[in-house]
C-alpha cells in the first residue's frame, strides 16, 4: 500500500539516514549544497550535538529509491567533514518529532482539547484566556492525527521539528564509526569503499 506524507511525497521511497560530522562552522551549509547539487529532495533534517565535544548529529530523511540511496551515502562520504553515515531505513528503529500547536479555546472548552490530548498522549504546556498550547511527539502520522483532530478548534500557530531517529539494539553502526574516527582510529573499509563510488 503506498501512503504519501502532508507534502505528497511518497513514502515508499523515504529514506532515513544518519550522519555525524564534525561541529564547525559551515558544514551544514556544504551539506545542503551537495543536495541542492545533486537534486535530492531533503523531506526532514534536524542537527544536533551529540554527548561527545566537537561531534554533531544529523538526521535527514530523503525520497530516494535504493540506488539514489547509495549514491547519497558515498557522495557524503567524500566530504572531509562527515565522519560516518549510516542509512536505517531498513532496520529497527524509533523515529520520532516533536511538535507545538497553539489552538484557540475559549474556557468552556478547555475540556474538550484536553480529552483530545489525552488520546494522543500529548500535554498541554501552556494555557491563556483564548488559547491553549500542546506538546505533542511521536512519528509523523501520531502528529498529523492531532493536528486534524485540532484543526475545527482552529490553530493559530504551530511549529515542528525535523525528524529524530536512531536504530534499536546496540550501538548503531554510524555511532560506532564515528567514535572510532573521532578517537584517532581509520576509517573503516566499509566507509572508504563507499566514498570511491559515484
């Protein structure tokens, strides 16, 4: 069955993928360029540091079939600032996004929003004389139920982060290279083989 997200992309061909890269000035930027470059069509992309000095993490997700996936990977490859990367769209893994929504609400049906909420295992964060604002994370599909069970209340503002995502189980594999990298080891043949293709 082929279901497509809000912006009526096809998710058949999203792909997830992980990457950690050196935190400096700039990097973001040449990433962004490779994909302008190249034509991929960035659907999320959330930027973060990670718990070890000078590391950041990046999770994107692209539409992309298998090929273009692979080209994507080693064309991140070639890029000095990448230490690893690591496409999970294939395995187990949580995925998740936050999301703010401010709704207008008169007092009386405080209620009502707040039984919504409830269902979606959402949290209201703040409350004004005509509008409260809910918390809500969890996978795309999660949030946009929310949104359309909040929309005839009418919403005023709402925000949302890019797309968060990591394997289950042990350390992932780009994790674990980027480590290895940071500390001063090789890259591995798996990340060096990937880097020759084109």
């Amino acid at each position: 069955m082929t279901t497509t997200t809000e912006s009526g992309e096809s998710t058949d061909n999203l792909r997830t993928f992980v990457a950690y890269v050196e935190d400096k000035p700039g990097v973001l930027n040449r990433i962004a360029s490779l994909f302008r470059r190249r034509n991929y069509n960035i659907i999320a992309l959330n930027v973060g540091r990670t718990h070890e000095p000078g590391i950041s993490r990046m999770t994107f997700q692209v539409t992309a079939d298998a090929g273009m996936a692979k080209r994507i990977e080693a064309n991140l490859y070639k890029m000095v600032n990448v230490l690893s990367i690591e496409d999970i769209s294939e395995v187990q893994r949580m995925v998740r996004d936050l999301c703010l929504i401010k709704v207008n609400v008169a007092a009386e049906r405080r209620t009502e929003v707040l039984n919504l909420v409830e269902i979606f295992r959402a949290r209201a964060v703040d409350v004004s004389t005509d509008t409260m604002t809910v918390e809500i994370t969890g996978a795309q599909g999660k949030i946009q139920g929310l949104v359309d069970a909040l929309r005839p209340f009418g919403i005023v503002e709402m925000v949302q982060t890019g797309t968060v995502a990591m394997s289950r189980g042990t350390q992932g594999v780009a994790a674990r290279m980027a480590h290895t990298v940071s500390a001063g080891g090789q890259a591995p043949a798996a990340r060096r083989s990937a880097g020759s293709m084109t």
